[in-house]
C-alpha cells in the first residue's frame, strides 16, 4: 500500500515538473526577438568575378542589390529574401578600355550568358541557417538566367549599433544554372585559349536595418 502510493505520488510529482518545464520552454520561445530588417541597398555590394582556363585573365565587376530583407531572431539570422538587379552588371578592370569593356558587359547581358532581356533579376532565398566550422552556413535557393538551384557557403553575421552585416564569398558552377558558353566540359572542340571557368566568385556584402517584430522564420556549395 505505501510502496504504491510512493510510487503514485512520484509519478505525479514527475508529470507536475514536466509539465512546467515544457510550459518555461514554450514561454522562452515565444519571449524570442525576432526581427525583419529591410537591406540597405546603397551599402550592399554584390562583386563577381569570372576567368578562363589558361592566362591571367580575369573580369571582375558589380551588381547592384535591387531589394531585400534578413530575418533574426535573438540577433541570429535565420532567413531572409534578396533581389537583384542583373541589368546593372559592370565591368571594373576595363576602365581604360572603354570599347572592349562595353562589349564585355554587352556580351554577359546577352543569352550567351545571363539572358538579362527574359531574366532582369535575380533572386536569392533562403532556406535554412546551420552552424559549421563555428560559422553559419547559408542554404538557399538562387534563380539566375531563369533557372532556380540550391547553393550551399558559410557566412559571417554581426549586428552593431542597429546595423547587421552579412558577408560570403563562394564560388558557384554557371553550367548549373545553364550558362554553359566557352565552357570546355560542354564543347570539346574549344582550344584551351578560349574555354572560360565554369565556376565564377561571389563576393557579397548585405547590410540590413531597421525593421519590426514579425513572425518567426524558418531556420537554415558550389
């Protein structure tokens, strides 16, 4: 009879504490800050950089940031939506050759490349946010030329004086996405002179500010 009733008594005092455990959790929870911050276009930069397969040459320029928001929560990131603007693509290290520089930037508008005309954004979402190396790792979802594939790279994400700051930089394969010219995997029959590297670099610069409490988000390779 006593043992029964230690044992009634226990499970009760076991059930009690659950119980309010999971409601302080639940609480915590909801208690968390969670923020949308809409970016700062003028103070975002988006650099690119593309080469080919033998020499030193390398194109390198800009795309500017159309618009976007991050989401936070508890000053974490954990999503966020960007827009991009593929019709301002620039070329930086032709300045002094103005003619073949337009011809260049010409040239990544047309279909060869980017297909601007049928596709004048780009857009970036993301998925999911985990944690690598000590680093977040951004996984999101990236439509360029019309075509939509994931991506995967780490990130660092500081938030100082109202101002969140999310920097990457990422090799991604063009030929995914089916911007496949002078790409030599695909055309056997080009010399090595003229064959362009598949995988082109990313250099991204978010800024984000402002913003009001919204509900939560969901929480996120070459």
């Amino acid at each position: 009879m006593l043992r029964n009733l230690l044992v009634l008594t226990t499970a009760i005092f076991m059930s009690t504490a659950f119980s309010a455990d999971k409601k302080e959790k639940n609480a915590a929870a909801k208690d968390a800050k969670t923020e949308t911050l809409a970016v700062d276009t003028t103070a975002s930069t988006v650099v690119w950089v593309g080469s080919k397969k033998v020499g030193e040459t390398k194109h390198t320029g800009h795309i500017k940031v159309k618009e976007g928001k991050v989401d936070l929560k508890d000053g974490k990131l954990t999503g966020g939506n960007f827009t991009f603007d593929m019709t301002s693509i620039t070329n930086d290290d032709l300045k002094d050759k103005p003619e073949y520089q337009t011809k260049l930037v010409t040239h990544l508008k047309s279909d060869d490349f980017f297909k601007v005309d049928k596709n004048p954004t780009s857009e970036f979402k993301i998925t999911a946010v985990k944690e690598k190396d000590g680093k977040p790792w951004v996984v999101g979802k990236l439509t360029l030329a019309g075509k939509t594939e994931t991506v995967e790279f780490p990130a660092t994400v500081e938030t100082k004086d109202g101002v969140t700051t999310g920097k990457a930089k990422f090799e991604i394969d063009r030929t995914k996405w089916g911007v496949v010219y002078g790409a030599g995997n695909l055309f056997k029959e080009l010399t090595a002179d003229k064959i362009i590297n598949n995988n082109f670099e990313l250099d991204l610069t978010l800024v984000a500010k402002g913003g009001a409490t919204a509900a939560p988000a969901p929480t996120a390779k070459k």
